[in-house]
C-alpha cells in the first residue's frame, strides 16, 4: 500500500480479553472502526496459548496531511504528533506517553500495565510518516509456502 510522504500512518493493537464471541468483539469496536475508517482491518480470536485472551483486533489508520500544506503545517514532529495525539484521546489512552523517535518521524505509545488501557483494550499505537510501521519498506511480504492452496 502506498501513501503520500506527509502522510501518518497508525498501527492500532487492540485486545478485548473480557468478551468470550466475535459478536461481542465486533460490536464493542464498531463504533470505533465505523470513526477512524481504517484502510485495513484484521480482527482474530487470542490464541488459546497465549498472553492474551478474547479477540484481537488491528487497525490501519492513516491520516492525511494538513489541508493547508505541510509547509505551514509546522515541524516533522508536530506533524507527527497532533494526529497521534487525537487519536491517544480517542482511544482513552495518554497522548504524553507516546514516545516519538530521534528522527520526529515515528514513535510508539505501548500500554504497559493493562489497568491504563483504553475502553477498546487499546495496548499499542505505532505511528509513522509516510509509511505503515510495520512495513516501512512497503515491500510485499515474501513468504516460503508455494501458495497452491490458494489456487
């Protein structure tokens, strides 16, 4: 996926561990994801083995540069920063502890004790410009499989 250069690029974990269907974990997102129109959605149940529990959830949101240009839209940084900020608040989370990179062009805000997580079971927001976080290459994933199951 491409994205312009001014662009800011969230990567939104959420992790609803009280809710035992995917009905559940839909409905209680739903208002969320129907406001933020993340480009990409993967919803998925925890692993019976794993850390967490209840179903998962990962949103790509992207938000646009300022309307007025990034010229006037200020630094690298509080570009960076006011969308991330909005989106902290919208999440019930601290926008203060977001941590921003040495660059100003990316940064993590990563919930550290599940009693500071947000009403969505937010735990993680990774953030940066132009780019997915986890994919700041934006090349395609290569993977070993043939993909004959696929056919």
């Amino acid at each position: 996926m491409r994205f312009s250069p001014d662009d800011v690029v969230c990567r939104v974990a959420l992790n609803l561990g009280w809710v035992r269907t995917a009905e559940e974990a839909l409905r209680a997102w739903l208002p969320l994801v129907s406001e933020l129109r993340p480009v990409s959605t993967q919803f998925e149940a925890a692993g019976p083995d794993g850390l967490r529990r209840g179903y998962l959830a990962d949103l790509l949101v992207v938000f646009p540069p300022p309307e007025a240009g990034t010229a006037e839209g200020g630094t690298a940084r509080d570009r960076l920063l006011a969308p991330v900020g909005e989106l902290a608040r919208r999440l019930g989370l601290d926008p203060a502890a977001f941590e921003v990179d040495e660059d100003g062009l990316g940064g993590a805000l990563n919930v550290k004790d599940e009693q500071d997580g947000s009403p969505y079971g937010a735990y993680l927001v990774l953030a940066l410009t132009g780019a997915d976080p986890l994919n700041p290459e934006g090349e395609q994933a290569d993977y070993d499989d043939t993909g004959e199951d696929l056919l």
